[in-house]
C-alpha cells in the first residue's frame, strides 16, 4: 500500500501554536521531512517526539523529491515540515507535492500557523478579499512589475519582507502606489510582536532599524476604486493588466474601451501607432 504525505503546520514563534493532531501526526508517521533538520529537532524534543529526520529544502528539492516518493511508494507515511508556519507559503515543499499527486500518493494537509493569515487577521485591513504575493522580487524590472500589480490590485496585498530590506521596500512602494495606509505585523506570537500602522510614509519614519520577522498588508487603492478604477492607469498600464490576466489583444481592446467609455477604435489607433 502506499504511504501518505502530511503537510504538517508549525509555530511561527510561540511554541504552543501546534495541533493536537500536527503532534499525533509528528509522532505516528515513519519520517520527519524537514527543512532544516536541526531546527526541527528543536521543536521535536520540545514535543518529546524522537523519529528519523530527512532534509529536504530548496537546493536538494529534486533530488530528494525522488528519494521521499520512493520511500511513500514503499508504504512509509510522511510528515513534511518547514523551518516555522505552512509548508509550501514562501518555503519549499510545491515539489513534492506535485511528484505525490502524480503518483497518485495521498496529500493531507495538517493546518495550523501562518504568518501571512495571522498578520492580515489582526491588521484591521479589508479581509474580504486579498492578494499574497510572497516577497518582491529583487531584479529591477521583475520588481516594477510586482509593484505596479500592487497599485492596480483592487484588493487588500499581503508581501512578506526581511527587516533589513523594509526601508528600501517602503520606499519602492511609495513611488509607485503613493501614500497607500500599510500595517506592519511583525514577530507576530512572540515576545516582541507588534503592529505599526499608518501611511506608507508614516512607516518610513515609525520603523528605521525595526527588527524581526515582517509582514506588510496594504490597503487597496480606495480613491481609485471609489473614483474610476482605470483613470489612474496609462493606457499601456491598463493594456498590462489585462494581458496579464490572460486576454488576448483584441479582448483587451474592446475591454479597455468599455472601462473608459470610448470607441474601441480609438484605443485601437493607440496601440497600432506605437
Ligand atoms: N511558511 C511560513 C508561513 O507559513 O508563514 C513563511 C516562511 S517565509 C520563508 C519567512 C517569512 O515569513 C519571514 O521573512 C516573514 O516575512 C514571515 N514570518 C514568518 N514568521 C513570522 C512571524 N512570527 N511574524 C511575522 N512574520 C513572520
């Protein structure tokens, strides 16, 4: 029979933030695979649980993807743990994950903490509908992109930062979104947690040398929603965001014109003369 893979949620600081079933499950399973074994153990003589460990993160991901399946096809249960939170939120595990439900093996989430879910819960910022786009990318033109996706998303986004990039982050963030309200949750369930919140500017002066672990949740654009969503784009802006969503050139056209109540010729003339 083959074997199972748990995706076991960890803490994110505080210690008891772990199930009672994530402990069953860490205790009953014939493996432990880990992102960084020695931080894992950690957590595991804490829990008094003594089980065989496997590192699996993100530079031997293919390699080990092919050793576990081989282990689950022989019959193993598997626990698939990260260094804190989600498996598979900004931290491997996508991989094996894929390889198990091409083997047809049984994938069972074990939920638990969450940096991303946890921040935005506690923000007092639009739940309803959101956007988690994991960390901005560092390449200049990957990151201008991620940015002006930000400006344009009608919905509240969720990034995650390290502290020593936030200021710099912050800043990208103010040129091109202006002077948007952000919540910064930062070593949230630990001692030091806290939440700053103010205008983006406002953040810029609140957290000069802010240490930890950071989540930023922005608020959407309400101006613009409120006014017209599709004023503040440039035509190409506005061309970007549908291509992106998958139209294709003639949809974009003729969506474009509807946003903006104009004939579709004339966005048409627009885009052929360039
Ligand atoms: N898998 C994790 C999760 O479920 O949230 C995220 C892992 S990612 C490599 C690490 C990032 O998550 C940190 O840089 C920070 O942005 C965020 N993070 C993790 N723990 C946190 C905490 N206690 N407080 C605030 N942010 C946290």
């Amino acid at each position: 029979m083959l074997g199972k893979l748990y995706i076991v949620a960890t803490p994110i600081g505080n210690l008891e933030d772990i199930t009672l079933r994530a402990i069953r499950v860490l205790k009953e399973v014939d493996l432990i695979s880990a992102e960084d074994t020695r931080h894992t153990l950690k957590l595991l003589n804490h829990l008094k649980i003594s089980k065989p460990l496997i590192s699996y993160h993100r530079h031997n991901e293919a390699l080990k993807t092919d050793i576990l399946i081989h282990k689950l096809q022989e019959g193993q249960n598997i626990a698939l743990v990260s260094d804190a939170g989600t498996p598979g939120i900004c931290d491997p595990g996508e991989e094996i994950i894929k390889a198990c439900i091409d083997c047809g093996i049984k994938v069972i989430p074990i939920p638990g903490a969450c940096a991303m879910v946890n921040a935005l819960i506690a923000s007092g910022i639009d739940t309803k509908e959101f956007a988690f786009l994991g960390f901005l990318p560092l390449h200049k033109k990957l990151r201008k992109e991620k940015l002006l996706e930000i400006k344009n998303a009608n919905k509240t986004v969720i990034l995650y930062e390290a502290p020593h990039k936030l200021n710099a982050t912050l800043k990208d963030l103010k040129e091109i979104l202006g002077n948007r309200q952000v919540v910064l949750a930062r070593e949230i369930t630990k001692i030091h947690e806290e939440y700053i919140r103010g205008t983006i500017s406002e953040l810029l002066d609140k957290t000069e040398g802010v240490k930890g672990e950071i989540v930023l949740i922005i608020e959407k654009n309400k101006v613009v929603l409120e006014d017209n969503l599709f004023k503040e784009l440039s035509l190409d802006e506005h061309y970007k965001m549908y291509e992106k969503q998958g139209f294709e050139k003639k949809e974009i056209i003729k969506k474009i014109a509807k946003d903006r109540n104009v004939n579709k010729n004339q966005i048409y003339q627009y885009f052929i003369s360039k």
